[in-house]
C-alpha cells in the first residue's frame, strides 16, 4: 500500500496537513451516504463545536508562547537559528 495510485502513504499519514484535509471530507462523504439511507443528520452544528473546541486550544497555546516554526522540525529552532541575536534580515 506504500506506493498505492503512486503516493508514499506511509509519510502522507504522518502529516498534519492531510489530516487537516482529509476528516472534513470523511464527514461530507458520510453526511450524504446518509441522506441516501434516509438519514438526514446534520454536520453543521458539529463542526462548529469542534472549531470553537480548536479555536479555544490555538487560543491558550499562543497565550502561553507556543509558537512552532514550520521551516523546522519540531517544536524548537535550528540551531543556526538559536544562535541569531535578531531575526534574519534584520539589520
């Protein structure tokens, strides 16, 4: 399944990025398989539950500093960039 349709799955689970994508599809793919059984259960308020679940955490992270680089990987600098007095390009 590694190469499955010519994509590395293994490292496409691993992202934040398809997760991000991917759950809201699942539920779009399930709110209308079951409208077609005669269901009709609506995601709408679900999803702003969840938002406002997300939103309150983002909210309490930058509160409390935690700011991630995404040019790194993790949650610290390079240590090129732990050894900057001032933003590069700043003069």
């Amino acid at each position: 399944m590694k190469n499955f349709l010519g994509i590395n799955w293994k490292v496409r689970i691993k992202s934040k990025m398809f997760w991000v994508a991917i759950i809201p599809a699942i539920l779009f793919l399930c709110s209308k398989l079951l409208i077609v059984v005669g269901i009709d259960f609506n995601f709408t308020q679900l999803q702003s539950q969840l938002l406002d679940i997300v939103g309150a955490v983002f909210s309490v992270l930058v509160l409390l500093g935690v700011v991630i680089d995404p040019t790194t990987e993790g949650a610290t600098d390079s240590s090129q960039a732990q050894k900057y007095d001032n933003p590069k390009g700043d003069k």
